[in-house]
C-alpha cells in the first residue's frame, strides 16, 4: 500500500498524491482488460470513450482523465472500487492513499 500526504505538486500543478492515485487506477484498468482479455476498441467502448483516448491514458498521458472518469471506467470494467475515509489527522495533514490488488483474475468475466 502506497500512503503519500503533503502539498508537493508535480509539474502540473496537481498534489503528487493526486498522480499517484490517478497511476494506481491506470494500472488497475489495464489489469482489468488483461484478466478479461479485451481490446483497447472492446475495453473503450465499455466505458463509453474512444479507443484512442483510452491509449492515450494507458501510455501515461494522463492530462485527459480525471481521476471520477478512471473509477467510472473501472466500474464499467467489472471492479469493485472502495473508497474510506480515515479519522481527522491531528497534524491537520490529510492523507490520500490508493492500493490496487493487482489480483483481479477473480473477476468475472461473464457476459464478455
């Protein structure tokens, strides 16, 4: 489990903690075609994008989605998304970590 916190920004201006969950929830998706084994056109038509934009994404040009667009692609794609929301830090620091169980070949892949 990744647990960043803090106010350093990336090149773009987004908390680094931000990028880290938006590349936790790439790689999930790309995970999540892998185990059912569609196509990129498959895969973006199931989530309601172009194929193209959906590459894009996957290669790390991660300027086009947001972070609510990537859950929603991975609910679309079958997996289950939990989100918790912790106690309040004493520190007045907030914390926002993403985990990825990088095992999604329980999934079912019924109806695909």
């Amino acid at each position: 489990m990744a647990r960043l916190s803090g106010t350093v920004r990336d090149d773009q201006g987004e908390g680094v903690h931000h990028a880290h969950v938006r590349r936790t929830l790439i790689a999930a998706v790309a995970d999540a075609m892998a185990v059912q084994k569609l196509s990129q056109v498959q895969a973006a038509r199931l989530c309601g994008t172009d194929q193209p934009t959906l590459s894009k994404v996957l290669r790390g040009r991660t300027s086009s989605v947001t972070i609510d667009k990537l859950l929603d692609w991975l609910l679309a794609l079958g997996c289950s998304v939990e989100l918790t929301i912790g106690s309040v830090d004493r520190s007045g620091r907030g914390a926002l970590t993403a985990t990825h169980a990088g095992e999604l070949a329980s999934m079912s892949t019924e109806g695909r």
